[in-house]
C-alpha cells in the first residue's frame, strides 16, 4: 500500500499492519493497541492473539490509557492514506461510499467545532446576510466524515446524491485566436503553484509531456515536502530546444518566466515571490481564496486576499492576472477541481507557454484522466483571457450584494416573525430603533443573534428546509439521515459530549410536529424549556436588554467603540451545547471589560484573554 504523507510513494518491503503488530511485540512491547477506521476492514484474525482493538473515535482515549502505563507502548494506526484514496476512486479502484455530507447552512452557527474535531480543510466558509456559515467543499471531500463528529444538527449525510454538473454543456464557447508563442532561448523556466490534493503534479506532467511531443526537452521537480491536502506545492519546469539545454532543473532566484499560479497564498509566498522578477516574469494567478489550515483553528480567519495581490502586483506590475478560476470552474464545469488546468489555459493564452496547442491536447489525452473535462477547462481558461468581462459576469453574485441598513433591519425582523411570531419581531424593531444611528448596525446584528436562539423547534423548522437545499447541490434519489444529540437521550460519547445519534427520513414529522410547536418556546409548558441551555439563553436575552439600556445613554465619542463592540459581543456566543457554554463563558468575561471602558467614560480596550 501507499506511504502516507509522501505522495502516495510505495510501501516497500510489503509490511502489513498485522506483520509490524509482531515484529514489535518480537521487539518486546507488551502493550500495544490496534484503532483503525472501521472502513479499513480489518481482519483481526491475522493479528496475534490478545491484541486489543479500537475505532478511530476512540483514539484520544486510547492515548490518555497508555500515557499511564510505564514502559513502552505502542499505538499502530489504520487509515489508508488520503491521497491515495482519491486517486483510486477516480480509476474506479477503491470503494465510494454512497454517502456525502451536507450542511444546512441555516441551522450552521459557524462556531468551526466541525473544523477543529476533523482538521479538514474541505469544510468551507460561505457568506450569508446572517453570518459566516459552514459548507461542505464537494470536490475536494474526501469522505472522511470525521466533520460530523462536530457537536452540531446542521450536518446531513445523503445517500443516493450525486453532485450535480451544471452549465458545462451549456456555454458556448467562441472561436478563439492563439497567441504568439514566446521563442525559447536556453531555457524558459515555468512555476507552477498550488495546493496538495489538486492536481498540481499531474499539471507539471502534462506540461512535460506536450514538451515531448512538441519536439523539445523537459525537466520537472516537485517542492512539495510531505504531502497533505491543502499543503503548498510548487512545480518547477524548465523547457528547452534540446534536451541537453538543461542543466539545472530547479528554477533559481529571479529567473522564472511564467507562473501557473493555483492558488494566491502560495503563489504569494516569500519564497515563490523571490522567484519572479518584473519585466521578465509573466503570471496568471487563481484569485480565489482558498481555504488553508488556519481556518480549522481560527473560526474568524479571513486570508489577506488584498495584500496578496498587491505584493504579486508590486513585484510583477502589469505582467499579472488574476481570475477567480475556482470559481469559474465551479459554475462553467460544475467541479472547482479542474481550476488549475482553467488557469494554465489562461496563462497559454497569454502567450507564457511556449508550446503548441495540438501538443498541450494531445497531452491532456495521453494523460487520460477526465480528457474531454480537462480540455474543456483549458478551453474556458483560454476564453476568461480573452473575454474577462464575460468571465467576470459568469462569476458576480447578484444575491451577495450588500443590503442597507434599513434591508438588513427589515430581513433580520421577518426572519423573526418566522422564528417566532410578530411581537418578538416588534420587540426587536423597539429596541433597534431606540438606538442612536452610529450604534444601529451592531445591535440589529448582536439582538437578532440573541432572540433567534436555535432551539429544539427551530432546529426543526430548518430542517424542514433541508431537502430543497440538498437537491439544489445533488442530483439522485436522496435519502438524508440527520446526526443529532437530543438532551433527553441521554449518554455521552468518547470525548465525553452528548451522543450524537443518527435519525432517518422517519424523524421529518416529528419536525414538522416540533415547528408547529414552537408558540410553547420560553412558556411553562416548554418541554425544553429548563435545560440550562435554554435557560442561559433566555437569560442572555434579559442581560443584552439591561446592558443596552443602561449603555445607550452613555454613548459619547468616547465610549462608542466599547459600546458597539458591547453590542456585536453577542456574534462571538455561537454553537450548541458545550461549545456554545464555552462561547459564552468567555463572552462573559469580555462583557464585564466593555462595561467596566464604558462606565469610566471610554477606557481604553484591552483585548480578552484567551
């Protein structure tokens, strides 16, 4: 089997895990325990005896055991390597389950536990008018399902769903002129950038190969380090006339003449950066912020999209594009995973690529991999160079253009006359509208996040919701199952939260029975009512109340930047259950520093610890 975190390199010497499982028992350790992901199969017969077995869930378990045990233990894990698994699923030679995740966005809180419990950089943010939520990034998902261990109900599995294609048949594409061929003189030196997992490497080969086939001499080396999905890789390709031309594959200091730039932060690097040198090095770059590992563990992060551009500018000047090939390729290919071969058409069409086409065709052929999907891309990206306005249009969002205040008030008011009904709607336009102008903003967002808590009953509600928004991403006969934590099921799970529990299509009317319900919310007869969940966010509610009223005449120049980041606190107290507490419990103690600048006529901020 594959090396992980190599690239997929090979297993040499043909160890199995229940061959190192005796080799180290030979080498005389008594505690050594299997876990493996129960998708692996694993044949405990082959183990020797009195071994002891484990899922992958209870791994952090499994660790805090053996830490106790003095002398040498052994943990031997079972997971084929990422990586590798999609290679094989491509050619057909690994099991795909029938089984996607996919989150409700509207039930997301954006808390990120999702992201911290899997670590996967396939969970996305998406932008909505109420937050920043969390989706699933259907091309690069690897099916791991570890996000579901999140504490959240937003997340649905599906079965029976394949991910639609949309608009590839469906754009024409025009006629279009080649470029004039740059003239190779010793050697022209191309980068490619991008992130592991993306077909960055196969890029690099099909250049190579369409070297070959044009006549000309290819040299190609991978900076790739260890492999991992969304690490930085960087192709370096040097082409000549001749082969005996090349001398020294990797490109040096200033010497590269044309950039494949996959993804902005890598291509923005120091180190790439350092590569390029204006007036001699030609770049066509994904501006597309593509998620890294940061945000798994900062649910806030946003990349610097806009300095990394300016640093690629500054460096290149007018000799850099830029287009949102993810994007492109999502919507014209209905799969952001061919964005990198978008941007090397693009950058063909620029004229960095001194290869002819027929050759770079016949390549992509010989490759074999989605032939007539990656030539399509090629295409697009050659047509986005020569048509941006098009291209750009293909891409703008109408629905994502910002609402005024007075909208933003108005949609968050109707949403809780939905939520609820019309008086708490009323409730929240009183307090909103008491509010002077320059602190309007933060508390129609910061209220509205309190009074719409995600109960039981809205919970359902969403959920009602949620086979329309599965079939506007998939296509097939779906059947979803929902994974939920219900408090009066009881039982807790490895990491000592509540059990999530999985729920069939069956559950969808006790949804509907629970939506109708929700006139019970806050009442005597609240079955839900008295969990301290509930009852910590009633009380956030009464507490937002006092603090605006108590605030609100106490708004000076001075103390204004304490009262609205007093106001916007209430967005930070996301999630459900503990990672909601937690959320809170640290807001709470923020809140008393806000209060404490505002009653001293606007202290100074200090920043909450951690």
């Amino acid at each position: 089997d594959a090396v992980a975190m190599t690239g997929g390199q090979t297993n040499e010497g043909g160890l199995t895990a229940d061959r190192i499982a005796r080799e180290v028992q030979a080498m005389g350790v008594k505690h050594l325990v299997v876990v493996a992901d129960e998708k692996e199969a694993v044949d405990r017969g082959l183990f020797p005896s009195g071994m002891e077995f484990h899922s992958r869930d209870e791994l952090d378990e499994v660790q805090r055991k053996l830490r106790d045990i003095s002398g040498v233990s052994v943990i031997l894990y079972i997971q084929t390597c990422a990586a590798e698994k999609r290679r094989r699923r491509k050619r057909g030679k690994f099991p795909d389950p029938d089984r996607r995740v996919f989150i409700n966005t509207d039930v997301c809180e954006g808390c990120g536990d999702c992201g911290v419990q899997s670590n996967c950089v396939s969970i996305v943010p998406i932008e909505t008018e109420l937050g920043r939520k969390r989706a699933i990034d259907q091309s690069s998902c690897n099916k791991d399902f570890s996000c579901l261990k999140g504490f959240c109900p937003s997340f649905v599995t599906l079965q029976g769903a394949k991910v639609k294609k949309a608009g590839a048949a469906d754009f024409a594409l025009p006629e279009m002129p080649e470029p004039v061929l740059p003239a190779i003189d010793g050697t022209w030196n191309v980068l490619i950038t991008g992130v592991g997992g993306t077909g960055v490497v196969t890029l690099g080969a099909v250049l190579a190969q369409a070297a070959q086939i044009d006549g000309k001499g290819a040299g190609m080396m991978e900076m790739a380090g260890l492999a991992q999905k969304g690490g930085a890789v960087n192709i370096h390709l040097r082409l000549a006339n001749r082969p005996e031309d090349i001398s020294a594959i990797r490109v040096a200091v200033g010497e590269a003449d044309c950039v494949v730039g996959g993804d902005l932060v890598v291509t923005a690097g120091a180190k790439t950066l350092g590569l390029m040198r204006a007036g001699r090095t030609g770049a066509v770059v994904n501006s597309h912020e593509i998620v890294t590992g940061a945000f798994t563990r900062d649910r806030n992060f946003r990349l610097p999209g806009s300095a990394l551009r300016l640093s690629l500018e500054a460096r290149l000047r007018e000799r850099v594009s830029f287009l949102d090939a993810t994007e492109l390729a999502q919507r014209l290919m209905g799969d952001s995973i061919y964005s990198n071969m978008l941007v090397l058409g693009a950058a063909w069409q620029q004229g960095l690529v001194p290869l002819r086409l027929e050759a770079i065709r016949q390549a992509i052929e010989i490759n074999g991999a989605a032939v007539a999907s990656n030539l399509r891309a090629f295409e697009i990206g050659r047509w986005a160079m020569m048509f941006p306005d098009e291209a750009a249009a293909e891409n703008e969002d109408v629905s994502s253009k910002p609402l005024s205040l007075n909208e933003k008030i108005e949609f968050r008011a109707e949403h809780l006359s939905r939520f609820q009904d019309l008086a708490l709607a009323a409730r929240y336009r009183a307090l909103v509208a008491s509010a002077p102008e320059a602190l309007r903003p933060a508390i129609a967002e910061g209220y509205h996040h309190l009074l719409a808590y995600k109960d039981e009953y809205e919970v359902a509600r969403l959920h009602l919701e949620t086979a329309e928004k599965a079939r506007a991403e998939f296509t097939g006969d779906i059947r979803m199952t929902f994974h939920l934590a219900p408090p009066f099921l009881g039982g807790a799970g490895p990491d000592g939260r509540p059990r999530k529990r999985e729920f069939g299509p069956w559950i969808l009317p006790l949804f509907r029975l629970l939506a109708r319900m929700k006139r019970l919310r806050g009442t005597a007869l609240d079955p839900f009512g008295r969990t301290a969940e509930r009852r910590m966010e009633r009380a956030l509610i009464s507490e937002y109340e006092a603090d605006m009223a108590e605030v609100l005449p106490r708004v000076t120049p001075d103390t204004l930047a304490a009262a609205e980041a007093l106001a916007r606190l209430p967005l930070e107290i996301r999630g459900y259950g503990p990672v909601k507490a937690a959320a809170q419990a640290k807001a709470a103690k923020r809140r008393e520093e806000l209060l404490a600048a505002i009653r001293a006529g606007g202290a100074p901020l200090r920043t909450a610890a951690e």
